[in-house]
C-alpha cells in the first residue's frame, strides 16, 4: 500500500476539510489492506467485542476424573489377567523376519531353552503376562498423582475465591469465570444489525417471538430454544472472498455470497461486498456453553435444486477459506423435497456439538 506524498501535506497551503477528507480515504485504505492480508482469515463480530469473561470454565477437571475411572477399570483387568494367565520369562531373538522365543528358567538365565514353533502361543502369552505385571505399579502411581492433583488443585483453585465469597458480596463483584447463565446472558446481549426481512414476507415466527425466514428454520429456533441453546438469528460475520487461492475464479467480481440465502427464500435480501471484504450472515450462530464454542448455522433446504446446490457449494468453500469448518465451528443441515429436515437430526446435532 503506497500513501502519496500529495496526501500528506499541511493544512497551512491546503484546504483544510480536503486534507482531512484525503486522510480519511488513506487510513480506510490502509485497514481494508491490513484486513485482506491478515494472518488469521476469519472475522467475526465477536473478535472486536469485549471478551466475556477473564477465564473460561474448567475442562480438564471431568476428563482426569474419567481418566482415573478408566485407569482403575483397566487395573482390575490386568490384576485378573495376571492371577489367571502362566508366568515366565522369555528371551526373543530376531532371525531375519522371524522372532525366536527362548524359555529362561531364572533372570540368571541368559540364554534360556529354545521353544518350538507349537509353544509360540505360550512364548507370547508369558511375554505379555510379564508386561501386563510391570503396568500395574505404573497405573497404580498414576492413580495417585492424578488423585493427588485434583484435591489440591480444588482447593487451590481460583474459583475457590469466588465460591467462598458472602452471597452479598457475590452479587456486587464480577467472577474470573461466568457460571453458564450469566455467560448466556451476557452473550445474548451483543448487540448486531440484523438483516432486514421484507413487510410482505410470510410471518413466520420462533417460540423465542423472533421473525424467520422459513419453517425450517423456525423448527431449528424452536430445537434450539427447548435444549437451552443460546443462538443469535443471522449474526453477521466478516469474511474476505478472497481469502484463499484456489477460492478465485475470472467470474469471481459476479458472485454473491447471499446467493444460497437468496435461494432459500424469496424474502431473504442479498449480502453486499464491500471490496474484498463481505458479511456472511450465518442462519444460527450458536454457544456451546460449556465449552464456550461459538458455531455457524447453514442450513440448506432446497438441495435437489442443481443451481441452489451449486450455490451452496459456494458458500460453504468461502466459509471454508474463512476458517470455519464442518464440526468445528460450522454446523450444516440439509432437506431435499424428497426427504424434509428430521427433528431427530437436530436433537442429534444439537447434542453433539452445543451440549
């Protein structure tokens, strides 16, 4: 990006409203530059709102406690095996592509008597005995470190600070960590510019009394809703279309974003570009509030339309080329004539990724 000498010269011997007007012009260049070749390439409302909370909420604690409860599921297992199964000890030999097994009598043994290809199946069962006894000193320590990490870490936690605090005094300060209902509520509250759905459109409206554009996407709202899913109906996020290489095309000035939208509905209005940046209106942008993961919503009801596929095909490369990918912050559904959106799918994808 190259700012003209012209641009910056003193008010003194220019009009002063002209210079201020050129300056204007060359910073929005220089932020529309900086967007366009930024390291990360998707942008969300979300990225430019004050952060929620300082810490999120603590994941690790369920998996070491199912970590331990897996751990002495498997001690069990191989005490019996051990009690069970013969013991011995076996020296292997690699001759070539074969391993040869010798049965020692002692560990002062060093070379052991050979044993015959019929008593393979002994060599190898003492052979994982002998391993089987060494893992049960290992997974007993691990047992107690883990079990050890968790009591003084729950009372060392930061948490604790907030726990011990007067109920009085909980009201009044602001925690490390929202519980899930006030991060909901905070969350909810971001303020977006929705798009405009037009007067003569169908009323059709979600149990949260919001006005949607189709019935599918009324029963997603109401799913949503009934699972205690906070969503925000078509949050804008900023993309760049030209975000990846492979992404560009000699036709690529022509495309619209809102081109699926468009599709979907007739009521729906088109996205705008605004150069290489553009707003993707998702149809849900949903909080998995336990993790605090933030998910895009596309849902494509016409897919046995060729051109409506196709379209949508589109639009998901830009999310794609944008960072937002299946299962990981972008959530698709899709219907044909033949086979409508299942209520059975959303409860299914809704536990999946918001639960």
């Amino acid at each position: 990006m190259i700012i003209k000498k012209s641009h910056i010269i003193s008010y003194k011997t220019q009009n002063y409203m002209t210079f201020r007007k050129k300056l204007a012009s060359c910073a929005f260049c220089l932020y529309l530059y900086s967007m366009k070749n930024a390291k990360t390439r998707r942008f969300s409302r979300s990225d430019l709102i004050k952060k929620l909370e300082s810490l999120k909420p603590i994941l690790f604690l369920p998996q070491i406690e199912a970590r331990i409860a897996e751990l002495e599921e498997v001690l069990k297992a191989k005490q019996f095996a051990v009690k069970k199964n013969p013991s011995g000890l076996v020296r292997i030999v690699r001759r070539g592509k074969t391993l040869l097994f010798y049965k020692r009598s002692s560990p002062s043994d060093a070379q052991g008597t050979y044993m015959p290809r019929s008593q393979e199946k002994l060599a190898r069962s003492l052979i994982q005995n002998d391993y089987d006894k060494k893992t049960i000193p290992a997974i007993e320590a691990e047992i107690k470190e883990l079990q050890d990490f968790l009591k003084a870490y729950k009372e060392k936690c930061s948490d604790t600070v907030y726990q011990k605090l007067p109920s009085t005094r909980q009201e009044v300060v602001t925690p490390l960590t929202l519980d899930d209902e006030q991060y909901a509520a905070a969350w909810l509250k971001v303020e977006y510019r929705h798009k405009k759905i037009p007067e003569d459109a169908p009323q059709l409206f979600s149990d949260n009394n919001e006005q949607v554009r189709s019935k599918s996407e009324i029963i997603i709202a109401n799913a949503l809703k009934a699972a205690r899913v906070p969503y925000r109906y078509e949050f804008p996020l900023l993309v760049d279309r030209n975000a990846g290489d492979n992404f560009r095309s000699s036709t690529d000035n022509d495309v619209s974003v809102s081109a699926t939208d468009s599709a979907k509905s007739n009521t729906k209005n088109s996205d705008s570009y605004d150069l290489d940046i553009c707003h993707l209106h998702p149809d849900f942008y949903c909080l998995n509030l336990r993790t605090r993961q933030e998910f895009a919503w596309e849902h494509f009801g016409m897919m046995d339309d060729p051109e409506y596929a196709a379209r949508a095909t589109e639009k998901l490369g830009l999310y794609a080329e944008n960072g937002f990918f299946p299962g990981k912050n972008l959530i698709i559904t899709m219907e044909t004539s033949a086979k409508p959106l299942s209520s059975k799918l959303l409860k299914s994808v809704i536990q999946t990724y918001l639960k």
